[in-house]
C-alpha cells in the first residue's frame, strides 16, 4: 500500500470527505442561487423596459404640461430623424416578481390606423381573444402580464377592483397577446377623449418612432422635451436609471461575497483542524524519509480532489435548486428566471480555491514544525 496515496485516505475515511464537501457544497449553493435570483431580478425589469424603449420611445403629459402643445406634436413629426409619433392615452398594469416590481405599459390609440401602426413597430401578436374596441373599457394584456395577474380572457382588471393596482378603472380583458416589448392595448380612454381634467384617469402622450438608422438622434430630440416640462422616457434614460439602482444590486453582491468569505474562514478552520489531528501521521510519514515536499504534495492532492468532487456536485446541486426556485419566484409569475449564469459559476469557484490555498499555507507550515523523532517516541 502506498502511504502517500490519497485515493487510500479517501476510501478509509469517506466520514471525512463527506462532512468536508458537504461545506463546500452547500456554501456553493447559496453562493449561487443567490447570484441567479439577483439576475432574474435584472433580466426581468429588462425585459419589460429595455425591449420597449429600444422599439419605440414614450412622451408623457405632466401636471405642469397637462396637454402636449400641437407645436410639440408638429415639431416631432417634422423631424427627419423621426419616423412618426402616435397620439396615446398611457396607463400602466403591475408587473409583480419579489424584490423589485415593477409596471408595463398599457397603451390607446385615436383610431384603428394608429393601433395597427403600435401592433406593427412593437411586434404584437394577438395570441387569443380580440382587440379592444376603441371607446370601451376593454384591454388586450399581454401573456406575461396576463400570467403574472392570473388574468385570462373575461377577467376584470383594475384599480376599481384591486385598489395596489396600477390600471386605473375597470377593464374587461378581450384578448391575449404576445410580445417581447410586453404592451398591453386599452380601448378608453383614447387621446381624444382626453383633457386635463382626465389627468387622473390616463396620461396623454405620443408613442415616437425614430427612423431607421437615426436612433440616438430622434431620442436626443424627444429627451430634450423634456426642458418644457414633459416627461420623456427612452432607453438612454432608462439604462442611466438602472445604473443609479444598480447600488442596491451591488450592496447583494457584497452580501454573497461577506458569506463567501465567512464560509471560506469555517472551511479553512475546519480543513485545517483535520490535518492537525493528524499530526501523528504526517510525523511518521517524516520519520519513514519522506520529505516535506512529497508530503505536502499528496495534501495538495487530498485538497484539490476533495474541493474539485464537491465543486461539480455542488455546482449542479445549485442548478437544479435555482431551476425549481427561479421557476417558482419568477417564471411561474410571468417573469424571467435565470438558473445557468456565468458569474454564478465564477463566484462558486472562490470557496473551493480559496478552501485549497489557505488551508495549504498553515499546514505547510505544520509540517516544517513537526520533529519526527518526537512524534516516533510519544508513539
């Protein structure tokens, strides 16, 4: 038998190679699912936002600027950089996922032209049921929405009805539909129906489309009405409002790597402990003429294929684990779930190679104290 072997340590203590991995492996799994939940949370406010603004951009009315001056109107439709800007009543339904909901973008248009144009640039596809007829409190929700409301065709929706709901009225929903931009259609109120006197019930405003190839000049345009007191909401804004939450995000992450380093303490205390119990051993491994460097290699090995099995098994734990927790928090909800994520993977790895160097160091160290001669007598 090879007494350097560290397959043979493996067989004779598997007592010990399980409790080792099992640190590692659930360390990793919190690592990991809490990476991912942090990214659906992303991927999930983008996908309402990010798709909508890169099709089309939204000018709203204000409380100062109740009514979108004509001039306004005329200004943007004279633009070269600008394809057409749509006359909408805008309101908004909940988007609801843990941590951070949000709202999507419920839309009326003055005529059928106008809902055809919004259903042609945001890529709307009507799944079942029908559009809403123009004038009527009907809406037409889109299937994510629809899921994420418990919504089908026939149900009621409102503020009217749910007072945390962002759709004000009550509106009975005609049809699914289906797009990535997540616009839902209303039939009322329309832009004509609109004064500002009616602030309260919808927001006037235009749905702007830039020409092809002049998208960072249109939205320059529209983010400009802004210095009149309208509000403008495009994609650049939206990307710097992200930016500035994104501190929250980032106060999650240095929470995941506070327990990365707190699990890596434990591991390394607990790794370091078994090879101080074993301090006899490795004496009398010396005393038989094997070398400092002959010992400390078959421990590098005993730690690396230790941290290595408990990494996969770990890592695929943790898969499976978010696939279910994504699918339950998120998908289940209509919103996105990420459960394979690069950077949940690389933070993963920081437990088992940290766990290799540092217990390493200390028990080289050991080794370089102990006296075999000692060790063969206490024996």
């Amino acid at each position: 038998m090879n007494p350097l072997s560290a397959s043979n340590f493996f067989r004779h203590n598997k007592r010990k190679f399980i409790s080792s991995m099992i640190i590692i492996v659930v360390a990793i799994c919190i690592v990991y699912i809490m990476e991912c939940f942090i990214q659906s949370i992303l991927a999930s406010n983008r996908e309402v936002n990010d798709t909508c603004f890169k099709n089309g951009m939204i000018v709203l009315s204000t409380k100062l600027v109740p009514e979108i001056p004509q001039a306004t109107v005329k200004s943007l439709e004279n633009n070269a950089t600008i394809e057409k800007a749509v006359p909408v009543t805008v309101q908004y339904i909940n988007f609801t996922f843990p941590v951070s909901p949000t709202h999507a973008f419920v839309l009326g248009t003055t005529n059928g032209a106008g809902q055809e144009y919004l259903i042609k640039k945001f890529n709307i596809k009507l799944r079942s049921g029908r559009l809403p007829e123009l004038g009527k409190n009907e809406i037409a929700v889109d299937s994510s929405i629809a899921i994420n409301n418990r919504l089908r065709i026939g149900s009621h929706v409102g503020s009217d009805l749910d007072k945390s709901q962002a759709l004000i009225g009550n509106y009975v929903v005609v049809g699914i539909l289906e797009n990535d931009s997540r616009i839902s259609l209303m039939g009322s109120p329309t832009p004509e129906q609109y004064s500002s006197s009616t602030l309260k019930r919808g927001w006037a405003g235009l749905s702007v489309f830039a020409n092809k190839g002049y998208f960072a000049q249109a939205e320059n345009a529209i983010t400009s009405l802004m210095s009149h007191g309208l509000n403008a909401q495009t994609l650049s804004r939206y990307n710097k409002e992200v930016a500035a939450n994104y501190q929250t995000f980032d106060i999650l992450d240095m929470m995941v790597v506070l327990i990365i380093l707190v699990m890596v303490v434990c591991l390394v205390c607990s790794k370091y402990a078994q090879y101080f119990a074993r301090k006899s051993e490795l004496g009398v491994l010396g005393a038989l003429g094997y070398t400092r460097r002959e010992i400390m290699r078959r421990t590098f090995w005993e730690v690396a294929i230790s941290n290595l099995v408990s990494f996969i098994v770990g890592l695929v734990l943790a898969i499976l684990l978010s696939r279910f927790i994504m699918n339950a928090a998120f998908e289940d909800v209509g919103a996105v779930g990420v459960y394979f994520y690069g950077k949940a993977i690389l933070m993963s790895l920081i437990a088992p190679l940290s766990t290799t160097l540092f217990t390493l160091i200390p028990v080289y160290s050991m080794i370089g104290r102990i006296d075999p001669i000692t060790i063969i007598e206490k024996n």
